[in-house]
C-alpha cells in the first residue's frame, strides 16, 4: 500500500515570527491607520490589543514605534527626502511607514544592527508592499544606513 503525503505548505517551511518582527507589523498597521484613515496616537494604541496575534508581539517596541514615528514625523520625512526620487508624499502609504518606522530605528534604536533594521523593513515591504516595493524600500535604506550610520556601514563593508 502507498502512502499519500501533501506537499509542505509555504507557511509550514516559516519559522514562527519573533516578537519583534510582530511588533513591527502591528506598528505598520497602526501607522496605516494613521496616514490613511486619520487615527491619532490614542486612537491606534486603543484598537491594537484587538488584533489578532498583538499578545505575542513585543508590545513596548510596537508603541515605541508608533509613537515615536508620530511625533518624529516631521524630522524623518526630511531625512528621507534626500534618498528620494520623488517626493515623499507620492509614495505608497505601505512603503512611506516602514521607510519612516526603519529611518526612527537607525536614528533611535543604534544598539540595532542597521542590516538588521533594514531586513526587518524589506520584509514588512514584502508582506504588504507593492509588487517591487521592497527593492525601492532597501534601496533608500541603503543610502540612508550609509548616512546616518556611516562608521558601522564602513566597517561592514571591510568585513567582507
């Protein structure tokens, strides 16, 4: 007699996510809430325990996030413009918050590995982000790395 098996699905092959990527998601969509739909701070802090999964994320880091990203909004979105090919305002809602939550952590969070920061973003590009958006995400992030954290980007390029 043959045993039948089913393929493995993609989701089986995935690691479960860490608290922190999870943190980040929920950031992601707080921060959409706010760009798209006008949720203020309170507000968003307000419907995050109801999502499903907010239990297993690093809950302090998602609040530094959104709150830091609201109240720093204007300071990154000028630290962006100059790895910009376009006005920050033209860009997608996805990719303008994981650009700002990723330029908040290379600003704030320096204990962070930039490479670290930056694949954090391309993977929250790649979730829920356009077709190619994370390309573009790691692109800007790679310039900005380069500026904001040019001694530690210097010495991993030595590394290698």
């Amino acid at each position: 007699m043959t045993e039948t098996r089913a393929a493995p699905t993609p989701e089986a092959k995935q690691p479960p996510k860490s608290p922190r990527r999870r943190a980040r998601e929920f950031a992601l969509q707080g921060l959409y809430q706010w760009r798209v739909g006008g949720a203020d701070e309170a507000a968003i802090e307000a419907h995050l325990p109801e999502l499903e999964g907010y239990k297993k994320a690093d809950q302090e880091l998602c609040r530094t996030l959104v709150r830091g990203v609201l109240r720093l909004r204007e300071s990154l979105e000028g630290q962006l413009a100059e790895a910009l090919d376009r006005p920050f305002a033209e860009l997608s809602p996805i990719e303008a918050n994981i650009l700002l939550m990723a330029t908040y952590e290379l600003t704030q969070f320096p204990e962070t590995p930039y490479r670290v920061i930056i694949n954090e973003a391309i993977e929250l590009a790649k979730s829920f982000g356009g077709t190619d958006g994370h390309r573009y995400v790691n692109g800007v992030l790679d310039k900005m790395a380069a500026r904001l954290r040019s001694t530690e980007v210097e010495a991993r390029r030595k590394q290698k």
